[in-house]
C-alpha cells in the first residue's frame, strides 16, 4: 500500500509532458514541414503535428478556435485576416520565403510554353480542362488569375478551369491526367515526378509569392516562439533551399 502511495504521489508530482505543436501550414508546404519537424524533434523536443491545407481553409478554422500554435500562409491575405481579428502574437508575424508560379503537365507530355502577353494558352488546353486552386480563395488561385489576366489570356482560359481546393489538390488532377495542364507554385512540381514544368510564369505578371508565419494568440508558448526562431535560423534555411523556396529576408 505505501508503494502504491508513493508511486501515484509521484505521478502527480511530476510534469505533465507539454502538448506536441500544432504547425497549421498551406498545402505547398507539405514536404518541407515535414522536414521541419523531424529536424525539430531530432533536436530533442516534441515533434510537431503539421496540420496542412489551402491557407482560406486553415486561416477559417484558427478563426473558428482551432488549436493552431503557428500558421504559415501562402499568401499576405490570409495572414491579413488573422491579424486583423487580433488573432497573431504581436511582433511574431514575419515574411518567411517566397515562390515562382509556372505552368505544369503530365510528365509524358513533352510540350514548352513560352509565357508571355497574349501567349497561346487556350491552344495548349483545347476543349480539355486546366486547373489551379479556386480563385475565390486559394492563393495559388489567386496568382494564377492575376497572371492569366495581365498576360491578357484570362477571359480565354477560365471557362476550361476546374477549381481546386487547394494547390497539391490542383497537382494531383495534372499526375493523374484529370487535366491537361495545372498551374503551382515551382516547389510543388519540383515534389512531383509526375509532371513537367512547361512554362514560367513572369515575376511581374502576379502579386510576388510571399509566404509569412506567425505565432497564434490562442497557441501562443515557449515552445512556439522557439520553433518560430529555428524557422527564421540557418538549418531551416537549408531545409527551404533544398525544397527550392527561396526565402523572404
């Protein structure tokens, strides 16, 4: 009976073990925050759970509560949104890296696109579909129709487009042949063996791909203000690179 005294005394009186981080990221980050937490918990702290998706659908869910402890956006506006509704750690919020958008195709499909004003994109799709994130609320979406739209191609393309609900949900209707071409971001078919870039998208045709990060006012801790450092820190910085992001600062 002591023994048994002792030892639920003991359990009591020690630490309870602290909750793994809950690192809400967009979908394009998949492979790399993944990386991320393996790094994180070869350090020797608790491995993060990376809870991915479109950043509309993620930014929605830390709106509604979710236990988010850091969000990383693929895109200002959603960030803007948080921000706004007073829902980030004041001063945690940082541009973290950036992207390219390119057009992809299945990887048997050998053809080249040279993208530019007014170029022949409704030639390279015919009577078949395309697909990119919804342009409503993903960002990839969202670049993607202000590029189509100042290369002058839009009005020509969006009648052929499937919405996507995100952007490795975009990728995986061009791997699969659901669609003849996809527009990403370039880590994204940089993950895939099954497509091919065939064409870049001008830096100047679209907003400049920014993805910020911050603490979350609701998850806010140590520990998340010391995984948002080792973000911003050099062994992150070669995870990134090596995904072929290229970072903000």
């Amino acid at each position: 009976m002591m023994r048994l005294l002792l030892l639920l005394l003991g359990l009591l009186s020690a630490p309870l073990m602290a909750a793994p981080l809950n690192i809400y990221a967009a979908s394009s980050l998949t492979e790399v925050v993944n990386d991320l937490a393996d790094a994180w918990a070869k350090a020797g702290h608790e491995r993060p759970v990376p809870v991915l998706g479109a950043s509309s659908a993620l930014a929605r869910q830390v709106q509604a509560g979710a236990p988010a402890n850091l969000f990383l956006s693929a895109d200002e506006q959603w960030m803007d949104v948080l921000d706004r509704a007073g829902l980030l750690v004041a001063g945690t919020r940082a541009d973290l890296l950036t992207n390219r958008l390119v057009l992809v195709v299945p990887a048997a499909d050998r053809r080249k696109v040279v993208i530019g004003n007014n170029f022949a994109f409704a030639a390279l799709v015919g009577r078949a579909r395309w697909v990119t994130g919804d342009p409503a609320s993903v960002p990839v979406g969202r670049y993607a129709r202000a590029a189509l739209s100042n290369l002058g191609v839009w009005a020509a393309a969006e009648p052929t487009l499937a919405r996507a609900e995100n952007v490795r949900s975009a990728l995986a209707f061009v791997e699969r042949g659901d669609a003849v071409a996809g527009i990403v971001y370039a880590t994204d078919a940089k993950a895939s063996a099954k497509v091919r870039v065939a064409g870049v998208f001008p830096a100047v045709s679209h907003p400049p791909i920014v993805y910020p990060v911050a603490v979350v006012k609701g998850g806010d801790s140590a520990e998340a203000r010391a995984f948002l450092a080792f973000l911003r820190g050099p062994a992150a910085r070669r995870l990134f690179v090596a995904r072929g992001f290229g970072m903000a600062r």
